[in-house]
C-alpha cells in the first residue's frame, strides 16, 4: 500500500511543478536587470487573471533593487563558523530569553507539543532565530518583492508561485494586502513563513478564526511546529546531527550552517 501513496504524491509534485513552470513562463519573458520588468508585470497581472486571481495588490508595484542586491549577497550571512554565526543569530541574551519563555509560555507550548510532537526548545529556537522572538519580522510589504524575484531569472517559477500565493492570501481575506509585510523576500510572520507555506501550514491555534502568524504567538508557534511535523518530525525524535530529526531542518532553510546552528540553540534552551 506505501508505493501506490508514493506514487500518487510523487505524480501530484510533477503536477504542480509542471502547472507553476508553465504559469512562469506564460507571465512573460524574464530578467535580470529593471528594463523589462514593467512589460513582465503586464504580462503576469493578464495570465493572474484569466487564472482567476485578484491583482489588485500589484497596482503600483516597482522593480525593488534592494530584493535583488540582498538576494544576490546573502551568501555573505552564511560565512563563518557555527559559533561565529550563532553569535549573530543565537547570541547567550537569546538563550536566557528563551529559557524564560519556557517556563512563561509551558502551558500553551505543551498543548503545541501534544497536538504535533514538536519540542518547545525547537520552536522557540526557531521563532528566535528567524526574528528575535517576533521583534523583527519586518516592515516592508511583500508584493514588490516578491514580484521582483519572480521576474528575476534565477528562481522565476519559485516566485512566481509565490505570487501567486500571496494574492491568494489577499483575495481569501486570510490577511488584508496592506498588512502583508514582512522581510526582504515575501516572508510573513515571526518565523517567517513564505506564502505558500503559510496556505500550508498555518493554523487557527488560538481559536479565534484567523491564521494570524503576525501577531497570535499561539497561532506563530502551532504553525511552525505543524510545518515541522508536515515535513516529517518524529515526536520525541533527536534533532542534532546524525539524529532522526536532523534532515526535517533542512526543509526549514538549506543552509547547513543555519541548521546546524538551530540544533545548537535548541540544545542550550532545553540544557
């Protein structure tokens, strides 16, 4: 019975592959400088359309060098050694922050845990990493951005589903387009969800009938640990190197360093 699931979810990932390769490519020829960007968004807000999507959000939208040179020198924040890192990302003040959230926030990340087998100390480890325990999830809206990478050849069918995805969340009413801000590349929330992620694998946790990754801490963290375990978390499972959960932070950020410094972190909340 394993193989016939496999293979049905294997057909639907060359399914959606295939369908957002295609609307790329349908949006427009893209580029790597800001000339033909005005003609791509023409092009993309007519193929959005006739798929049924609102554009409205895009009205107004610019060519966003900032994306493109943060995107282009980011490999720059990945130097160094763990620790070195750690010290940017992880530094000892997040850790006794951390810790003090353990014990404040135990009743609701104990209810987190039971409903998906993600240890508190992962999630804050995450939720600490990524913006400094919410402080910093950013101010800048995610539509020009996101258009930007979208147009950019180098991960143009990525984006472009992002897009696709963030009007989504906007034509849904799931969050009004004039509070979808976030970080430099689309990212929503206080761990940073992509929109794509955030149809996914956001939920309701605080019961009061919004995904809310902006500011429902209970809504922040159930959808971190339900990402986690949507990538195979293993409740119970170790997640420093050469451990059963080890591989799942990959599905969190590529980056070897960052997880390798996540499981660190982790490890000093919960010692």
């Amino acid at each position: 019975m394993a193989f016939p699931a496999k293979a049905k979810i294997f057909a639907a990932v060359l399914v959606t592959a295939f369908a957002t390769a295609t609307a790329a490519q349908a949006a427009g020829k893209c580029g790597n400088d800001s000339s033909g960007f005005p003609a791509w968004l023409e092009a993309y807000k007519a193929n959005a359309e006739a798929r049924g999507i609102d554009t409205g959000p895009l009205a107004g939208v610019k060519y966003d060098r900032g994306t493109i040179r943060i995107d282009r020198g980011q490999h720059k924040a990945f130097r160094g050694t763990v620790e070195q890192f750690m010290q940017r990302r992880a530094p000892a003040s997040y850790v006794r922050k951390a810790k003090g959230y353990m014990k404040s926030q135990a009743s609701l990340l104990r209810r987190i845990e039971s409903r998906y087998g993600v240890q508190p100390e992962v999630l804050l480890a995450i939720w600490g990493m990524e913006t400094g325990f919410g402080a910093n999830s950013g101010n800048k809206g995610v539509f020009a951005p996101l258009a930007t990478l979208a147009y950019d050849c180098r991960r143009s069918a990525f984006f472009t589903n992002e897009l696709d995805s963030a009007l989504e969340i906007a034509q849904k009413g799931y969050i009004s387009a004039s509070k979808m801000r976030g970080a430099g590349f689309g990212e929503l929330g206080q761990t940073q969800f992509l929109p794509s992620k955030y149809l996914q694998f956001a939920v309701d946790f605080d019961g009061d009938g919004r995904r809310d990754l902006i500011h429902s801490r209970a809504d922040v963290l159930a959808s971190t640990a339900n990402f986690l375990r949507g990538h195979g978390w293993r409740p119970g499972g170790g997640y420093g190197p050469g451990e059963v959960n080890y591989p799942v932070w990959n599905d969190w950020n590529r980056a070897s360093i960052y997880q390798k410094a996540l499981a660190e972190f982790a490890r000093r909340i919960a010692n």
